[in-house]
C-alpha cells in the first residue's frame, strides 16, 4: 500500500512543462521581439521620412528673386481714363469687364481678365468736389461686382457684395467726391470669389486730387516723375496664371515673382531727381517690405487715405493687400537702383514668417536715372492737417477677434447685419489677432486713425489716415472711426481681412450707417450675384 501511494504521489503534484510547449512559447517569444524591430524599424523610417520631408518644406519655402533676373522690361503705365462731362458736370466714365490674353513672356499667351483691356484697368481720376458716374458693363461670362476701395461714398454705390453685376449687365455707380486727394483703387468683391477675380487682373487705380495738394511742390506728372506701382505676386503654370495654395500656406496664394503694373521686370527710365512713387499692394495674399539694397531714404507722405501732416524718413515701407503709400525718392544722375521687398520682423513667428512668405524678397522695380536729371523742389516741412477722429469724440467701443473661421466667431452671412454705428459719430474699435496667423483689417467708406498698436503710439508710418491695417498674430490695434453718412438701414458697408482668401472663406463682417435713433434694417435678398439696375 505504502509502495502504491508513493508511486502516485507524483503524479497529484504540477506536472513540468512539456518540451514541445517550452518551443511553442520560445516561437511566440521570437515572433513578438520580431514583430517589435519590424514596428520599431516602420516607425522609424515613418520618422526619418516625416523629418526630410518637414526639412524639405522648411527649406524650399522661401522665395527669392533677388539678383536672379535681369529687369529689361520697358514698364507698363496704365493710361488714364478717358471721360467725358455731362450737362449737369457729372464726369462719367466707362469700364468693361473683359477677358483676354496677357503676353507677359515673350511668345507665352496667358488666359486674363482686364477693365478695358486684357489685364488690370485704366487710371480714373477726378478732384474733390466733382460728381462722378462709372459705367461699368460686364462682358464676362460670370458674375461680379467693382469696389471703390477708400472711397467715401454711398453704401449702394460701394460696389460691395450686394451690388452683383450679371454677364451682359451694366451698373452705374454715382456719387461726389468728398474727401481729401488720395491713392485709391477699384477692384471686385463677390462674395466668395473675391481672391480668384483680383488674381485673374481685374484692379485698377483710382486717384483723386484736391486743391490743396495742387499747391504743394509734390511730384505731379503722371507716368514721369509721379509714377503708379501696382505690385502683385503670381506664379505660372505652363501659360495659364497658377493659383494653388502651397502646403502650409494658410495666408492664401503666394507667388514666386512679381509683376508691376502686369510688367514682369520691370525697369522705368526716370529724368527728375525726386520721383513720387504710388505703391498698391494689389497682391492677394503676400505682404510686402519696400526699400532698397543702399538703405536710402524714403520719404513717406501719404497713405492709403491721403497726406501724412509730416514727411517721415524711413528705410521700409511695409504694406499688406489693399494698403498704398506715396513715396519719394531721390535720385542720383546715371544710377540704377532697385525697389526690393525684403524678410519681415514683425510678421510673427518663425513658422509663419517661413511659411506665409515673410521670409521672402523679391527685387520688384528697376529705376534708372538719365545722365542729366531735372531738378526739384525740396519737399515741404508740412503737407496736410490732420482731419482724422480723435479718441475723445468716440461715443462708444466695439471689439473684433479676428479669426479665419469668422470675425467675433462669426463667418460672415449676407442676410445679417452684425454692427450698427449711428451717423456722425465717432468710435473706438479695438481689433485682435491671437489666430497664429497674419491677417489685416479693412473697413469701407472711412478713413480712420491708429491709435495703439499693443498698448503704445503707433509707428510714424501709421499716422496717417487708413482704411486697411497690418494685424499680424499677437497685435491689438485701437481704431478711431468716424461715420459721416449718409444713412442707408437697409444696405451695408463691409468690414474684412483682405488677405482675400481669407475673406472668400468668410472673414467678413456687415455694418449699416442709420440716423440717430433709427433700427438697422434687412440687407437684400441675396441669390448669388443678381443683374444690377441702372444706377442702383
């Protein structure tokens, strides 16, 4: 008995490991510590591509046309509008929408559109105190709209948004002039097609002139020593204009080269010593540092509204879409010198400076001074009084975070009106970028004073009137406006970011101007871009 249970004993006890599951776990084991390299090594690789690929778009995203071409281009002035009186002194002029072709490069045919023409449009020009009437015919095969960008104006002549102009369809703003001499422009705004309208060539400059600064001893001929410089950025794609966005490119579309006045390097022979230079932005996206490789001085004496009161020396002139200064610069017998746009400081951090093409420069214009230059006047000490708003006018402050998915996180809505400001009052606005982002900020019909930028006076470069500030990510700016009418409740004027691919998105406000005491009223119905009435 005792034999037999000492015999079973051992078989009640954990019987030891099999040899064959010893191997199967010893499998399992090798197949995980497989599995893990092959993962790791994967992950690795996903790394390394991931890391070249970043260091590949850091490194590819600037853009420089600096010292890379030759400027032998004759630049292109745009001719003045042709107009005519009517009996009742009305100055009328006529645009047509139209599409074309552009030789931009010798033997290349691009597919444009053009006021009168194949790319951009003539010169308007009128004095203040005059009534002007613009017939404008659309011959294209979609609708849009023109905007008088700085012009004081009615809101149903501003050519906004709610102002269509249907293919075959003509619309015929009219309004007087009533503000001081300035560097305006025109340009469409449909709503959501904004930035594809402006790229294709459709902008113009429209000047305006009073007889104030007809008596100062500024440079006055046009095309010779007064010299119109729209400057837009644009990249090609075989013959047709490229418009897509880069990877990481979330200002909108950026160019590799620069046009002038639709020339691409250009040069201009000039045969004065001080020449007046108009700078448009008329870019889409892209912002710009003016100066040149010397380091010369520039004199500013106006901005997008008018005359500073003062010259200011500087040696950058920064601008973002839709903003224009006049510059003057002095010339040197038998030299040549080129406008450049250079990096940006003050555009944001280094991701958006690298990727929204504040690193970028470009050489823009060449100007070369005849052997023997005509003599001008030195400029004068003062140019203008000040009639901007002051803080101590403002009745009321209003706040906008500008956002690209909307504006106080709103996108915009055509049916809404989203402020409403009372005629003849002043207010402060205060406008915020925390986005990560550049944007600037464009309001219709005023000219407004800068009154902060983060806490502080803003730069001498800002002191004159504007209606379109650089906002870039961190900056808070205070704003004096003022709202001289007249009341419409019913149709509204726009507040925006022109970087227009941002606009098109929906960054975009609406305001209405009413009398004192009056309600905002209803915009009307929009069902895309309606045919406009005759002088509607």
């Amino acid at each position: 008995m005792t034999r037999l249970m000492s015999r079973s004993g051992p078989q009640d006890g954990p019987a030891g490991p099999a040899p064959g599951g010893r191997r199967a776990g010893r499998r399992r084991a090798f197949r995980i510590r497989r599995l893990l390299v092959v993962l790791g090594s994967v992950v690795t690789a996903v790394a390394v591509a991931v890391g070249a690929l970043f260091a590949w778009l850091w490194t590819d995203a600037p853009v420089s046309t600096v010292g890379k071409h030759r400027f032998d281009t004759p630049l292109a002035i745009p001719p003045l509008a042709e107009s005519a009186v009517d009996k009742d002194g009305t100055r009328v002029f006529d645009l047509r929408m139209q599409a074309g072709q552009t030789e931009f490069r010798s033997g290349v045919k691009t597919p444009t559109w053009g006021f009168n023409g194949s790319y951009l449009g003539p010169t308007l020009r009128a004095r203040r105190g005059e009534r002007v009437r613009v017939r404008i015919t659309n011959t294209l095969d979609e609708a849009s709209s023109v905007h008088w960008h700085g012009m004081h104006l009615p809101a149903r002549m501003d050519g906004g948004p709610h102002q269509p102009i249907a293919p075959g369809a003509t619309w015929s703003p009219h309004w007087r002039v009533d503000q001081p001499a300035a560097t305006l422009w025109y340009h469409p705004h449909p709503h959501g097609s904004t930035e594809q309208h402006v790229r294709r060539g459709l902008a113009g400059l429209f000047l305006l002139d009073d007889e104030h600064s007809a008596r100062l001893p500024l440079p006055r001929r046009y095309g010779v020593d007064d010299l119109p410089v729209i400057v837009q950025d644009v990249r090609f794609d075989g013959a047709r204009l490229d418009d897509d966005r880069r990877l990481l490119q979330n200002v909108g579309f950026l160019g590799d080269e620069t046009m002038v006045n639709g020339t691409l390097r250009p040069y201009r022979t000039v045969r004065d010593e001080l020449i007046r230079l108009r700078l448009l932005n008329a870019s889409t996206a892209r912002t710009y540092a003016f100066g040149f490789p010397d380091g010369r001085t520039l004199s500013l004496t106006a901005t997008d509204g008018g005359l500073l009161e003062r010259p200011v020396s500087l040696d950058r002139v920064q601008l973002s879409p839709g903003e224009r200064a006049e510059i003057v610069v002095r010339m040197r017998a038998g030299e040549r010198v080129m406008l450049r746009s250079f990096p940006q400081k003050n555009y944001g951090d280094s991701w958006q400076r690298r990727f929204g093409g504040g690193d970028d420069s470009f050489d823009v214009l060449e100007l070369r001074a005849a052997q023997r230059l005509r003599s001008s006047p030195a400029l004068p000490a003062v140019l203008a009084r000040s009639a901007l708003p002051v803080e101590k006018e403002a009745v009321r402050g209003r706040f906008f975070d500008l956002k690209r998915s909307g504006i106080n996180g709103r996108k915009m809505d055509m049916g809404r009106v989203d402020e409403t400001v009372t005629r003849g009052t002043t207010e402060v606005w205060t406008v915020r970028n925390s986005n990560g982002m550049p944007h600037n900020f464009h309001v219709h019909d005023v000219q407004f004073r800068v009154l902060e930028v983060n806490g502080s006076p803003p730069p001498p470069a800002l002191g004159g009137p504007k209606d379109t500030v650089f906002v870039p990510h961190g900056t808070t700016m205070r704003l004096a406006l003022r709202f001289s009418g007249p009341a419409d409740p019913d149709t509204p004027y726009m507040y925006h970011c022109h970087l227009l691919y941002h606009e098109d998105e929906g960054m975009m406000g609406q305001f209405v101007v009413v009398d004192k005491g009056q309600r905002a009223g209803v915009p009307p119905a929009h069902t895309g871009h309606e045919p406009a009435e005759e002088g509607r």
